[in-house]
C-alpha cells in the first residue's frame, strides 16, 4: 500500500477524484460518510472532513484516525484502502461492508417480538474481542506497544455482514501513541451510556475500556434492557461514575453461570478486576458459543431470513441517529 509510505512521510497522497460518490450514509461532528465506487467500479466507503470552523482539530483527528487504520490488518476491522487529500481536506477509503448495524438487528429482534439468540450474542462478542485484542497487541516500528483503544465499542460501531460476519468499525476516536492530538481534560468520547467508569472520572484509557464497553453491549443484548442509560446526561454520567452494573442474572437467570459470569467481570469498576485481555475474553466467549450453538442448532443466515420472511428488514429502519433520544456529546479533541 504505497500511500501509506506517503502518509508516514508527510507527502502527498491520491486525489478523491478516483474516487466516484454515490450516497451520503452518515454525517456528523467530524465528518461524513459516502458510499462510492473506486476506479474499477467497486463499492468502498469514502469518509472526509467537513468545513468547520474548528477545521485544524479536524484534519488534526481524520490523520490521528488514518494512522491508526493503517496499523491494524484484522478480518473483523475494514481495511484501509486510500487515504489522501482533496481541496485542503483529508479523507480516507474503506473496505465496503454489506451488512447491518448490531444496533438495527437489536431494534429488527425487538420488533419481532424477542432478542438475538444467544449464541449470536456470544459469537459477536467473540468477534468483536478478536478485533479489539489485534488493536490492543499492535507496535510500532521500534516494537513499542501502540496502546490502541477504540474508545466507542457501541451498537452502531459493529456491523454483522449478511454471511454472519462480525466487524467493528469507526476508529474516529480511538487513542495511540500515533496521536498527534492530545485529549482534553475532562473530554468524554462516544455514545455516553457506553463509557466506562475511567472515562467518565477523567481517569486514563486502557485496553480495559473497550473491553468495559464491549460488556456493556452483551448486557444490553442479553438482558433486552439499557444499563446506564435514561435521564440527563448528569444522571448518566453519575450511574456510570457510582453504581455497579446491575447483576445479568437478575434480568437472565436462565443463563449459565458462565456466560454471566464473563459478561459482569466485563463490567467490573475498577480496570484491573477485569480480564486480563480481550484475547483471553474472546476465547472464553468463542467457547461458550461453541456450547450454545449444540443447543440452538441456528446460525446468523436462518436466523435473519426468518425476520426478513416476516417482513421486518432492517434496511427500513431509520438510523439509530434519528432514532436517539439519550443524552450525547459531541466528539472532542
């Protein structure tokens, strides 16, 4: 990937005109998403820059989030195909992901009536710790720890291709030593009601976050209900800050004491009570999902052309942007 020599020596990379868009998918604080077509007519997703009066914090965060997409090469995270920059702005392409959103399949489930099966749930999670365990081990070129922590495991940020595969995506917040932009004290990044306790205390990032905020996603998932979010941004803030995640067992006593177990050490207040890695997460999930999967006898592709026979596809739903009624922050630098 010769651009990528081009990106790591400050030169200049390819133009957006190779590039053909073809619809806006996602716009936001620090940028927007389109749908195009490369040179040979393939589909790929082009994220850039908008014009903003904050334009340097800008083009600040877009090359922290090139770098840091040019040091991962993991099946479970879109690879980086281009990145450059056209009329002063940056942008960068994406693998193209043919799937949907883990938020759209929760909202697609709960409109029929029921949750994923478990062994879907496990099997994501199993994935997603996989992604996160790669980010985690990356190093630099001297062989230093990058300390790469995504920052905004969410629902929105994982997507389920239409042959069952798992991906995490958006690194627009992630932290490294690549950072070229330094974190404000007191700056809080992602979906709020997914923060771990150490980011809504100002504390510092680790490994441990993701994985606090990938429990986060499977109690949720598991239970049917929110864990930290309703009411003000203060009273999210503060749950987060105060209280320990409620039991799962509580919502799921039909649940092993295995799966229950792995999900709330996830949870645990303090970074160093949790597991030891993300690595170590995604083996025990994966082998829970072995066990759930000899008893469900599903899989993902069933599973959903179950839904789609009903007439609940999740491509008509609307965004979970639209549809969001908690509390949010917008992005910091």
């Amino acid at each position: 990937m010769h651009f990528l020599r081009r990106i790591f020596r400050g030169e200049p990379a390819s133009g957006l005109d190779n590039y053909r868009l073809r619809r806006r998918l996602a716009v936001g604080g620090m940028g927007e998403v389109w749908l195009a077509q490369d040179p040979e007519g393939r589909p790929v997703v082009v994220k850039r820059t908008l014009d903003s009066d904050d334009q340097a914090v800008l083009e600040l965060c877009m090359a922290d989030e090139i770098r840091n997409m040019a040091a991962l090469d993991h099946p479970s995270i879109p690879a980086l195909l281009d990145a450059g920059e056209h009329d002063g702005r940056q942008f960068l392409v994406l693998e193209h992901i043919r799937g949907d959103s883990l938020w759209r399949l929760s909202r697609l489930a709960q409109a029929a009536g029921h949750r994923l099966p478990d062994g879907l749930i496990l099997r994501i999670g199993a994935g997603i710790a996989e992604a996160l365990a790669h980010a985690h081990s990356r190093r630099d070129e001297t062989g230093r720890l990058l300390h790469l922590v995504h920052r905004d495991v969410t629902p929105e940020n994982i997507m389920i291709t239409h042959r069952g595969e798992v991906k995490l995506i958006d690194f627009g917040v992630a932290h490294s030593t690549l950072n070229e932009r330094v974190t404000a004290p007191g700056s809080i990044y992602g979906k709020v009601a997914y923060n771990s306790p150490e980011q809504v205390l100002d504390g510092p990032v680790s490994e441990a976050t993701d994985q606090f905020q990938l429990g986060v996603v499977l109690w949720e998932l598991f239970s049917g209900h929110r864990l930290f979010a309703g009411g003000s941004l203060a009273t999210v803030i503060n749950r987060i800050a105060s209280e320990s995640a409620q039991e799962l067992e509580h919502f799921r006593p039909d649940l092993s004491v295995a799966i229950t177990d792995t999900v709330m050490r996830c949870l645990a207040f303090h970074p160093e009570d949790r597991h030891e890695g993300c690595d170590q997460l995604a083996y025990r999930l994966g082998k829970l999902a072995e066990i759930m999967d000899a008893v469900e006898g599903s899989n993902y592709a069933s599973w959903r052309a179950t839904l789609m026979a009903q007439g609940l596809d999740p491509q008509r739903l609307p965004s979970a942007a639209a549809q969001r009624t908690e509390p949010t922050l917008p992005q910091a630098a």
